[in-house]
C-alpha cells in the first residue's frame, strides 16, 4: 500500500516549500510586518515549529511511503493534513508578504498530495492490515472526546460575542475580522474526529483509515498549540499560556501514544 509516485514527488515538494516559507518568516523581518503582535509571536513560533518538527514529519512520511509502508502512509496523511490546516490560516490571515504565492502554491501541493493519498488508500485494506488487539474503542472514545471538547471550548467564546455582537478578546488581539482557525476546526476537523471515532467504534473501514491519520494530525496541531501559548506568555502578548502549554502537551502525548499502539497493532503492509 505505497502512495503513489506523484504523491510521494508533490509531497516533498510541499516539504521544501513549507520549509522556505518558515525559514523566511524567521529571517525576513518584513513578512509579519503589519501583524499585531500576538499575531506576530505566533507566526514566528510556528515558523520554528514547522521547520523543526512539521517538515521533518512530511518527509520522513513520503519516504516510508514511497517503500511501501503502511504506517508510513497513515502518518503521511496527518502531516499533509497538518501543512493543509496551517497553510490556510498563513494563506487566509497573514497580510500580504512576499511569500503569498509561495504560500499558496505549498497549500496547493499539500491538499493534492492529500487527496490524491486519500483516493490511492483503499480503507477496506487498512482496516484489514490491523491486528484483533488494536484499541479500537479507546481510541474512538479519543477522537470523540477531542472533537466535542474543542468544539465546545470554541463555542463557550463564540457564541457569547455572537450574542453580544462584540468579538472576543482573542480574536481583538489577533486584528483579524473573523479567525481562520474558528472556520476550520468547527466547519471540519472537529465534526471529522466525531465522525471517525463513531466508524471507528463502530469497526467501519473508514474509522480505520482516518483515526490514524487524526491522532498524526493531533500529535503535531497540539504540539504546535503548546509551542505557541509558551512562545506568547514569555513576550508577554498573553496570560495562562502555561497552563494550555500543560494541557496541550498532555493531548498530544496521548495521542502520540494511542498512534503508536495502533500503528504497532498492524499485521501486515497492504
């Protein structure tokens, strides 16, 4: 069950991409220039993680994949799934810098290369490479509890500056009219994990294929979080970073440990 050729080429040529635009964010004092300054912590410290962790993720992937491993693909998918959900925040709420088209053309790559994964990974087939042991309900009991848990940390936000008609401190702080990160995690990551975790528990070929691909993307999206609520309570542009830098590194500590349990539980590469 290798990722295909082109697959496995585009990929990489996010990687390098994704790349060249985190190490021009952190070199090139102009790119953020006319972010505010929580905007602007948060854009460098995902630079770093991004070149540090998210890069090498993507193509330590697309070369397991390219040899045929399963858990290569599967761990593939979540860093392209990863680079898609930031490449739209950095292609929808960072102001116009000189790395626009590069930002755009990485995004493009990374959704092609995901999609084109998608449709080249038969589920029936990943559900089948699975031993009897995998924790399937445990891990499903995972995916559900992260969606509804996010999503109602958005929503106990949102829906009061809805009601009031006044934007959340958060979002003020950012300068940005509405927050990416809103419409993407409400619109469809979070309903995505509740979705997996229900066919997962319910042994649907699909729960197998995208709970893998969901706790990759976890390991990597709460790891980044914990980075940047650090990176923001020492320059000072946010309080009670520490306590979410906590919270987050424990999320992603378990979902780093249920991706290897699940992952150790395969039989055999299809």
């Amino acid at each position: 069950m290798s990722g295909r050729p082109s697959t496995i080429y585009t990929s990489l040529a996010a990687a390098v991409l994704f790349g060249a635009m985190s190490l021009a964010g952190l070199l090139i004092p102009s790119m953020y220039a006319r972010e505010t300054s929580n905007w602007t912590v948060q854009a460098i410290a995902q630079d770093w993680f991004d070149l540090t962790v998210a890069v090498p993720c993507l193509v330590l992937g697309a070369i397991l994949a390219a040899r045929g491993s399963m858990p290569g693909v599967l761990v593939l998918g979540g860093a392209l799934l990863y680079a898609v959900y930031t490449l739209l925040i950095y292609t929808l709420a960072i102001h116009l810098n000189a790395m626009f088209l590069v930002y755009c053309a990485t995004l493009g790559l990374a959704l092609f290369s995901l999609i084109t994964l998608a449709r080249s990974t038969a589920s029936e087939a990943v559900q089948a490479a699975f031993g009897p042991r995998v924790p399937r309900r445990l891990v499903a009991g995972f995916l559900v509890f992260v969606g509804i848990a996010f999503g109602a940390v958005w929503l106990s936000e949102l829906v009061p500056a809805a009601l009031s008609g006044e934007p959340p401190p958060s979002l003020v702080a950012t300068g940005l009219f509405t927050n990416p990160i809103h419409v993407i995690d409400l619109s469809f990551v979070l309903p995505l994990h509740v979705v997996a975790g229900v066919a997962l528990w319910r042994r649907r070929p699909l729960g197998f294929l995208l709970a893998p691909v969901l706790l990759g993307f976890g390991v990597l999206m709460t790891s980044t979080i914990a980075v940047l609520a650090v990176m923001m309570e020492r320059q000072g542009v946010a309080q009670g970073g520490y306590p979410v830098a906590v919270a987050m590194a424990g999320v992603a500590a378990v979902s780093l440990a249920l991706l290897l349990w699940l992952l150790s539980t395969r039989l055999r590469a299809r």
